[in-house]
C-alpha cells in the first residue's frame, strides 16, 4: 500500500541498498543521516511501528532500534 505521505520522502527514488542494507555489519550510517532531515519521519517511524516491519531503517531507525521503541512503549503501557 501507498501512501500520500511517501511522496514527500526524502529517500524517494533513492537505492534500496541504502535504507536495507545487507551482510553480517549493516551500515546504516547514510540512510541515517537522510531520515535526519525527512520531513515525514514521524509518519514513517509509525508505518514501521504499526507494521512491526522487522528489516532496513524506518523513520530514522535500525529494526534493532525500533524494537528497543516497542519493548519500551509497551512497559510505559504497563506501568
Ligand atoms: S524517515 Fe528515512 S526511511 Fe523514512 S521516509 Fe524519510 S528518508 Fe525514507
């Protein structure tokens, strides 16, 4: 699915091996620095939280970064 905010990416039309790197060292430090200045981090970051999407860089971070964000949302849920 598409959505309307992914035309304003700043990764839009850029190589996938950027944001979904590959090998056992990913380097995710590009894709790092473009999600910095994206104008649609936040509505990315969600897509990625929602969808619990568990490869490449969303929203300014790594899968293992997001699922940290998930572990730490659902104690915040609990406490
Ligand atoms: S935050 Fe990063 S991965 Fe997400 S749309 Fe922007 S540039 Fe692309």
């Amino acid at each position: 699915m598409r959505w309307a905010w992914m035309d304003r990416a700043a990764c839009r039309g850029m190589a996938d091996t950027v944001f979904f790197p590959e090998g056992p060292h990913r380097n995710y430090s590009r894709a790092r620095r473009i999600c910095a200045g994206c104008p649609v981090r936040k509505e990315c970051l969600r897509y990625a939280l929602e969808g619990c999407i568990g490869f490449g860089m969303f929203g300014g971070l790594t899968p293992r970064q997001r699922a940290a964000l998930r572990r730490r949302r659902r104690r915040e849920e609990v406490a």
